[in-house]
C-alpha cells in the first residue's frame, strides 16, 4: 500500500510587512593609493632596517608578487610635495578613488621632480600659477 502525503505552502512574494531597516551610510575611507603610498614606505624602511632582505622577500611577506611590489615601492620615487598631497587627500566617502596607482605611473617614470609636480597638476587639472 502506497500512501503519498501532500503539502501546500502559500508564498507570498514582494514587500513584506515588516519595516525595513534603513542601510547606515557608507563609512568614510582612506584613499587606496594613499595606503599604498604608506606600504610603499613601510617595506622601504624594513629593507632599510634589516628586516626584510629585498623586494622579493616583501612580496613574500605580504603575499604579494615581486611585479607588485615593485609598483608599490616606486610610489616613493614621486616627488615629496605629491607624496604629501597623496597622504592629505581627504576620505572617500563614495564612489571610486579619483586617484590611482595606475594613474600615477606616468609621472613616478619621470625623474625631474618639477616635471612630477607639472604632470601632477595637470592631472588635477591645475594649471601652473
């Protein structure tokens, strides 16, 4: 004897009655390329230190690539006005970052620091006083 039991369920799609809970706002947010700039710095004075042996044992350390770290670390080639721009830069409160590491390459390839700082400007649309 074959007894099949069945089931009925009522579901109800949409809003529910209950009030939902307003999302806090976003929490502001330190600059990517600005905490970049502060490792960049950090494996700077552990190599300087001792601590580390090379580039290639940061990137081990931090888990990162050689490649990689190589990038960071030349973000301290950038001239010290940029660099103190970079660590001022006010938090992120939405969206994306307006500026990048990615987007600073360009002007860590250039080695005279007056020509940094007229890219730099160009870049934040300043024009030269």
């Amino acid at each position: 004897m074959n007894h099949c039991a069945t089931a009925t369920f009522t579901v109800a799609f949409g809003k529910s009655g209950r009030p939902q809970a307003t999302p806090d706002p976003p929490q502001p947010r330190i600059a990517r390329v600005a905490r970049h700039l502060a490792l960049a710095h950090e494996i700077e004075r552990r190599v300087r230190a001792g601590e580390l042996d090379d580039l290639a044992d940061a990137a081990r350390v931090f888990g990162l690539t050689r490649a990689r770290v190589t990038q960071l670390v030349s973000l301290t080639l950038l001239a010290p006005a940029i660099q103190a721009e970079i660590l001022a830069m006010p938090p992120i409160t939405t969206g994306r970052d307006p500026i990048t590491e990615r987007t600073l390459r360009p002007i860590v390839a250039e080695p005279v620091w007056e020509r940094q700082l007229a890219m730099w400007n160009e870049l934040n649309g300043r024009t030269a006083a």
